[in-house]
C-alpha cells in the first residue's frame, strides 16, 4: 500500500484565504424561508455569483497568479477558458500589475468576451468542437514565455477556489451536506478538501448536468473517463472528462454525484429569480435545481450550497425561460 | 405664522424599527466598484428587492398592523394596492394572526396577485382605469369593519417605511444625497424624516417616471396637483396625485424630483442584473436609472439608493428587456 501526499491541503486552502484577503470579496450567504420550506431543510447559499468577475474563478486565479516570481509576472500570464476563469485571470493579472493572453472558444457568451477584454486582456480564439485549447495555450505559453494558469488541474488553483467552502463552513458551522457544481473538479476539490478537512462527517454531492456526466461516470469506473463533448445549458460544466489532479482529489472526498436536466436548471434559474432575486447562471444553479427537484435523496437538516457564479446576459436569461440555449 | 406638528417624526420612525426588529429582514448594502466608476462616486444599495415579500412595504404595512388594538386585529385588515403593498399587508395580517382582504387592479402582475393568495389573503379587484379603489376598499372596510391600512396615506406607514433609510444611514454614516423612488410618497417621507432627522443637510433626491411626475408637479405648483392616471413600466409609481399627508412631509423635506424614462429604467434593470447579478422591477430601478443616465447633477462623493423593490416575473423581465412593458 502506498500513501500519496494530496495535491491540496486544508493548510493550501487556508493559506489562499489569507491571500485572497482584501482583494477577493467575502461573499454574502443567503437565506430563503421558501427555499427552506420547498426543500424540508435550512439550506446556506454561498453566493460567489457576488464575487468580483461574477464567479468563484477569481478566488483561483488570484491565488495561482499571486504565487508567480516577480520574473513570471513581468513577462505575463496564459490561460484557456470557456468563459468566467478567463474573466478571473485577467483579473487577477490586473491586480498583480501584470498582463494576460486568454485562449477562449469562438462560441463563448459576448458578455464574457467583452468583459475579459475590459479587463485588458488579449484574446486568441479557438473552435471548441475541433480544436485542443489546452494544447493551444501551452504552445502560446512556450512561444511567449507566459505562465500558463489553468482552470482547474492546479495544486493553487485548487486550494483558491476550495476558499468558498471554507468561508462558509466559517459563517455556518457544521453542516450535514455541501453541495458544488462539478466541471473539471477545481470546486469541488478544494471544497472537498476545506470541507472535509474541518468536517470529516460532512457528505460532499457534486452535481452535474445530464449531458456532462465525466465525474460520475469516472468514479463510478474508478478511472477517468471521456465523454463526447457534452451539449449542455451548463457551459461550465460542457467538459469531456475530469481533471487528473482534480479527480485524484474527488475520487477520495465526494460521496455522490447527482445529475440534473437541463429544464431542471433552467427552473432553478427562474426561482431564484423571482423569489431570491438574485441572477445565476447556468453551471452554478445545478445544486439548486438538484434540491428543488428531489434529485438528493435522505437530506440533512442543514446544507450548504456553492452558488458558483452569475455570468448570464440578460438576453440569455430570456431565452433561458422560454425553454431556449 | 403657523407650526404644525409633522405626521411623522424621527422619534416615530426609531419606533417603528424596534417593532419590525426580527420581523423585518435587516436588508443588505451593497456595493459595486462597476457602479462606482460609472457615477463617479460611492454610490450605496439598500436592496429592499431582498425585504421579505421582495419589497420595502413589508415595513410599513407591518408597523401600522401591529399598532391595530386585539379588537381590530380580531376583525381583520383591508387594503387596496397594485401589488407589493398587497403582499406586505397579507403577510403582516399572517404574522400578526389574522386575516387580510385585499383590493387590487385586475391587470396586476399574476405574480403579485399568486404571492398575495399565496399569504392567505382574499383579493377584491376592480378596473384600474376607471374604479376609485380607496372608495372601494373604504366601503369593504366599513361593511366588513376592517381596519384600513392604506399604502402611503397613513403616519404609522409611513415611519414604518423610513426605517430602510435609518438602516441605511446606520450602517454608512452620514452621505451627500439619499435617492427614492416616489410614487405616492411614503418611502420618500418616511425616508426623508429620518435622513434629514439624523443629517439635516443630506440632499433629498426623489425619483419619478416621466409619465408619472405628479409629485414633481406638486412640487413646482406648491400643491398637490393631478395628472391623467400615467402608462409607465414603473407600476409601482402609477399613481394620478401625491398623498396629502405625504406631500405635507415631502414639500418640506425633498430638495428635487429628477425624472427618468422608460427607456432608462429599462437600461438600469439590465445595468443591476448582469453586474450586480441582482434582480430589481422597475418602480425600484428608478434611482439607479437617475444615476446611471446623468440626471442627477453636482453629485456628491457619497450616495446611498433606496433599491425599492424586485418583484417582476422571469416574463416581464424578458419582455422589458425587449424594449416592451
């Protein structure tokens, strides 16, 4: 038997805390007594939808980038994204006096093009259904001399977004479940990782859209597996197959994963809409939609939620409710 | 020369925030660096769309109920409104025990009228372009011997709603200007009583659709003048003539009524959703559509923003943003 040291720690994520703080807002946690009520639970939402960037991504990227050498950081930043980590590096390079270049599918939301470029990013585009973008950035990265900073499969990049469930864990004490929306896995395993770190007993339910499914089937096979490119609403979790670093993290902390359907979020969307009157976008309302819907079975008296981000146009939001993409 | 004594003192509105303490949600202030850069100023949120019922009214209508005697609690309450004083009055009888008939426009939004039945109350409608709904509900009153909680007209209402401005001014400290939106005028009263009560040089700024600019006309004539009953997006300001006992307040306390157009307040909706991920109708964008498009003049460095309410369904989100109403 051989013991393998975790790429993150609950020491990692405390760390990127105290980097984060000041410059990474410490998000509210909301409450609904009719969430409460549909749900049968008190349920804690942790809105990174009120992050700056509009997304968890930044509490990532600001940790990673903030580590670089002085050397790194005068000759830039690399990242490839589908839409708010790319937002995030910018960022973050901003903030560190720093410039960035962003690979970004040719099909991502105008919003979060335009927002990426007002932070003074340079974009380079790439077709999402034919083109290797991991592969793009690190030969841009090589040629340029860039430090590439990944969306997920990162030792800082996870232990600066697992700083969401650590704050909330802070804010809330015990809770029975924390559930996170599952793409690559960076979320969740530095959730996992803060969570679990502070709460052993605690049940970690990763959630996923149905056409998205790479994390549960992958733990279920007990290998990472691949899935075509899934067409999902959920543009943050339209990913093939789990990080490596990520799903050696996952594979040891989540208890379940739980899928939803794409109508599923879209009523998610519309609820905490009207009656929390806050915006989410796709990817961060499927735990939402896997409460409202019955999708976790023997539910906790108290459960925590990452409300991963709020980047959806107004135009989309519309076509959203009407049954559109 | 003579000296009346004011409907509504600072003492009044103190009073009502030690009665709505625990009832009332302590609403959230929030902050946007976008939002900042954009006014050129410290610009503060009092985001009443998070009050319960998803409005300020809730504070009004609950401070005026909890003053009724057992007696006329036994009996039950009755109001008129087109829409959120509907629900705040409904759910202030359901937590007071008793019951609520309420009078409401037959074209008020299906969601508004669903929240209200929603709370137990019985709903009374009549034709908002040609019913007197205050003679209307003032007859069912009598019939029925309710108690009367009207939507402005009233000092218990309108100390109830100042205690947003209280709330507000306890958590910034003193600010240059405080923005409301005005329809009949008790947020602007209420508000104004206790701004000026704490900082008697804070500037006053009401806000009002162009349709609907009776108080500015009231203001500029020195009494309360009518209008034709105006066509406005913003529903809650849809009123013909300013509250008698509001104005009385108001024609002292307000320094200026800026208008705004449709268009803007639309634009306003739009600024607050995709960057602020918060969901505001549009009578509560008002202020922010004054800022947003310029019409204030001479800003000061600190503002605060009455963010009145943000009960508009999914739909009329979609359709407004669509440039209809």
């Amino acid at each position: 038997m051989t013991t393998t040291t975790p790429p993150v720690t609950l020491d990692d994520v405390q760390e990127a805390a105290t980097r984060l703080k000041g410059v990474a807002h410490r998000t509210p946690v909301l409450r609904s007594r009719t969430l409460d009520a549909l749900v049968g639970a008190e349920v804690f939402l942790k809105c990174e939808n009120f992050q700056r960037v509009g997304a968890f991504k930044f509490r990532g990227a600001y940790n990673a980038a903030s580590r670089l050498t002085p050397e790194q950081l005068a000759r830039g930043i690399a990242a490839y994204s589908s839409g708010n980590h790319a937002q995030a590096v910018a960022l973050a390079a901003r903030e560190l006096g720093t410039t960035a270049v962003i690979v970004m599918p040719e099909d991502a939301p105008p919003s979060k093009r335009a927002a990426t470029e007002g932070y003074g990013a340079e974009i380079v585009t790439y077709d999402r259904y034919t083109g290797d973008r991991v592969a793009i950035a690190e030969a841009l990265a090589t040629e340029r001399g860039l430090a590439l900073i990944p969306p997920y499969e990162h030792p800082h990049v996870m232990a600066g977004q697992g700083t969401a469930a650590l704050e909330l864990l802070e804010e809330t004490g015990e809770l029975g479940a924390l559930l996170t929306p599952v793409g690559g896995g960076g979320l969740m395993a530095g959730s996992a990782t803060a969570a679990k770190g502070l709460h052993p007993d605690i049940r970690m339910v990763g959630v996923e859209p149905e056409a998205g499914d790479d994390t549960k089937r992958s733990l279920e096979a007990g290998r990472r597996v691949s899935i075509p490119v899934p067409k999902t609403i959920a543009d943050g979790q339209a990913l093939h197959t789990p990080g490596e670093l990520t799903f050696s993290v996952n594979r040891r902390l989540v208890d379940e994963i739980v899928l939803v359907s794409d109508d599923e979020i879209r009523e998610a969307m519309r609820f905490v809409f009207e009656r929390l009157k806050i915006v989410v976008e796709p990817s961060g309302a499927t735990p939402l939609a896997a409460l409202l819907s019955g999708r976790v079975s023997a539910l906790p008296d108290r459960i925590g939620v990452i409300v991963s981000g709020g980047n959806v146009d107004a135009e989309r939001f519309a076509r959203l409710c009407a049954g559109g993409v």
